[in-house]
C-alpha cells in the first residue's frame, strides 16, 4: 500500500500543478479581457457625453429658432391698430 501511495504521488502532483497552472492563466486572461471591457466602457462613456453634449446644443439651437419664428408669425398675424 505504501508503495502504491509513493507511485501515484508523482502523476497526482503533475495534475495538480497543471490544474493550478491552467487556473491562474485563465484568471489573468480573464483579469485581461475584463480590463479591455472597463476600457471600451469609459470611451463609450466619453463619447456619450460628448453626444448628449452636442443633442444640448441642438435643442437649444432649436428652441432659439422656434421662439423666432413664434415672434416673425405674431408680427404677421397682428393687426395694426386702427386710429380711433
């Protein structure tokens, strides 16, 4: 029994140390891929800001020329008033 105990040590060990091996590369490939996910996340990020910045600037651009052409079509619209 001893002896069949120190004959499987070996290969069981070697399995082992693979098996721990194989574990921590796909913990840093992992640790890698997730890195390059947080990345891409912040530079959407950015560029969403950057779009909901410039959707700002549009509605505004927007609204000045409604508020002008309300104004242009109430001038129009407006009789003048006639001297009593």
């Amino acid at each position: 029994m001893l002896l069949a105990f120190i004959a499987a040590t070996p290969p069981t060990l070697a399995a082992m140390l693979a098996f721990f091996s194989t574990r921590a590369s796909a913990r840093v490939a992992a640790h890698e891929r997730a890195a390059t996910v947080a990345q891409s996340l912040d530079n959407l990020g950015n560029a969403l800001a950057r779009v909901e910045a410039g959707v700002v600037r549009v509605e505004t651009a927007v609204t000045d020329l409604r508020e002008r052409v309300a104004h242009l079509e109430g001038a129009r619209t407006v009789p003048p008033l006639s001297p009593a």
